[in-house]
C-alpha cells in the first residue's frame, strides 16, 4: 500500500502560490535577511546557506546545507561544497539555523468566520486568518475534512492564483453521515446522509464538484447524548467509489462501533481518535491492531480531547488514560499530525 503522504502529494494540486509559501513562510524564519538582488540572467534566486538541512523525514539531514530557491521553486538542495550558488543570488545565512520542508496538518476545517465569503473577502483578511491558524507554524499543506465546498474551492483558487498566500489544500467538502446522523453542533445545517448503499451516488457527485478526499461521520454525534453509527454495507459503498476515483477515504468515528464499521468498511484514514464511550467504558483495544492489519491511517488529535471531554462532563483524567496514553501505546504504523482547528492554533 503506498503512504498517506506519498498519496497525498500524489493527489495534491502544487501551485505557484504554495510553492512560495514554502519558501518564504517557514524557510527564512530560522536564517538571517539581505536585500534581494536579480542574477545575471535576470530571475531573482535566493540561497539560504549554512544551516542543517532536513530535506524530508525519508532523507538523512545535511549538516552543512544550501537551498536554491528560483522566484517560487526551489531549484536545488544539497551540500554547500555540492551546490553551487549563481553569481548575484540573494544570500541568507542560515549558520546555527534549521531549514526543513513545510509541515502538513491533515485535519483543519476552514468553517470559521475568518473564511466566510471566500470569495469576495479582502485578501488581507484571508492572508491573517491562514497565518494565525496555519502558516506562521510553517503549515504548507492541509487536508480539509469537513467544510462548505464552494466556499473552500474559492479560497483555493484564490490561493492558487497568488492573490492570497496560503497552504494547498485538499478538501472532503460537507461530507457524509448515517440516515439521522447529522452531526447536531452544526445545526441549522445539515450534511448529506448516506441512508442505503445505493446512496453511495451522492459521493460520486461531491467529488466530481471538485472534492479531492471523502469524509465519512461512520458515528456522528446526531444529538449531545447520542452517536449514529453508519452500516458497514453503506461504508463499504461509499469507499469504493472513492477508490475507484483514486480518492482517499476519512473517517470521524466517535466511538469504537464507529472505528470498527470504518475498518471494515475499507476507510484509509481514521480522523479522530475518541477518549471514551457514552457511558463512560474504555474503547476497543482491538481496533488499532486491526487498523494495523490493513494498513489504515491515523490523525490522534489527542489535543482536542482534555476540552471535548470538560464540555461533556467526563473526568478530565480520561484524557490521559482512555486516550492520549492508550492510542500512543497502540497506534498504527502511519501517523499524522492534525489539529482539527478551524481557527487560531498552536497546529499540533
């Protein structure tokens, strides 16, 4: 099975936007300034020099490293003695510095009020918002997993223009509940629900508008004392039209019944981790070993949880406990970072 991170980049729209985003948000941050100067052939390059270069986990980091950056793409990575730097590039000195790749947060939502009207808000407004939540943490890639589709499509493309600096972002738009499942803390609003496999259509038509992943809620809170846990069957069906259109599978499982009809049902990604049952019993300690089994993802956001369980009255020590100390000891093999914000974040 290929990596999450490796399908992800597979599936990912690079533009000219993020690729600057890269360079400019989380690269200089840890190297000294100059003035910027054009090479002899006229393009603006700019080198960052000197720092410990960590090119990508799968790469052994370079001590003594240079970066070439050529208007919006990074051109060259490598040894100072084996990168040469053009006559009139603009030096950074990175000495004493650490230069690494962009970070991915593989669980935003961009439902706050920052992000409204998209498409018509001032772009400044927009810029800010994406810093605060994502790119001052030298976020350059996300995955939106529940958000209003056209909406998220008009800051893409808006992004993807240059007009706004932000991260790629992939998008689940709205995504799919169980018959009766609508999660209640967006009420009014309402997501489609899957009631019957043949339902599985509505997928079809959510990805051809634009959507790059799939988000199921395979057990959706549909009221604060009860979880709706979506049929297997109906999983099943709702995978295998993402696969067929080669798009990765989410889940938001709520509690174990839903992780379970998630694993079964084929789903790549479990979003969430969950910190306890309603009726306050430990989750299933079979489900990592089964994710594990069939090469299944997982988002923690183990940081979301010591605040879900204050708001429901639970312990707070079931944090650590039932969530946090359990899912560490047992997680499956791939892992990513999500935050689950759609605001302000510390994007851990």
């Amino acid at each position: 099975m290929i990596t999450l991170l490796l399908h992800l980049l597979h599936l990912l729209r690079l533009s000219r936007g993020a690729a600057a985003l890269a360079t400019a948000a989380v690269l200089p941050a840890v190297c000294g300034t100059a003035p910027p100067a054009a090479t002899a052939a006229g393009g603006r390059v700019t080198a960052l020099v000197g720092g410990r270069v960590m090119p990508s986990p799968e790469v052994a980091v370079i001590p003594d490293g240079v970066v070439l950056i050529e208007d919006a793409t990074i051109t060259a990575v490598g040894a100072r003695g084996a990168v040469r730097v053009p006559p009139g590039a603009r030096i950074i000195d990175c000495s004493g510095g650490t230069v690494t790749a962009g970070f991915w947060n593989s669980h935003v939502h961009f439902t706050g009020a920052d992000f409204r009207a998209a498409d018509t808000a001032p772009a400044e407004s927009l810029a800010a918002a994406l810093r605060a939540m994502l790119t001052s943490y030298g976020v350059v890639h996300v995955v939106d997993t529940g958000s209003y589709l056209p909406n998220t499509l008009a800051l893409r493309r808006r992004i993807e223009s240059g007009e706004v600096p932000g991260p790629s972002i992939l998008t689940a738009g709205s995504g799919f509940a169980p018959a009766g499942g609508s999660p209640y803390y967006i009420l009014p609003a309402k997501i489609p629900e899957l009631t019957r496999p043949e339902d599985a259509g509505l997928v079809e038509a959510e990805l051809s508008r634009g959507g790059d992943i799939v988000k199921l809620f395979t057990g959706s809170w549909a009221t604060p004392s009860s979880i709706v846990v979506m049929p297997v069957d109906v999983v099943r069906a709702a995978v295998e039209v993402g696969h067929r259109r080669r798009k990765l599978v989410f889940a938001h499982p709520s509690n174990s019944p839903g992780a379970r009809a998630a694993i079964e049902g084929g789903v790549d990604v479990l979003a969430h981790t969950f910190p306890t049952s309603l009726d306050g019993s430990r989750w299933d300690r079979a489900l990592p070993a089964m994710m594990k089994e069939r090469g299944m993802a997982l988002i923690p956001t183990l940081k979301l949880w010591p605040y879900e369980l204050k708001r429901r009255g639970f312990r707070p020590s079931l944090s650590s406990s039932s969530s946090a100390t359990g899912w560490r000891r047992h997680a499956p093999s791939q892992s990513c970072v999500g935050s689950s914000s759609s605001g302000p974040t510390s994007a851990t």
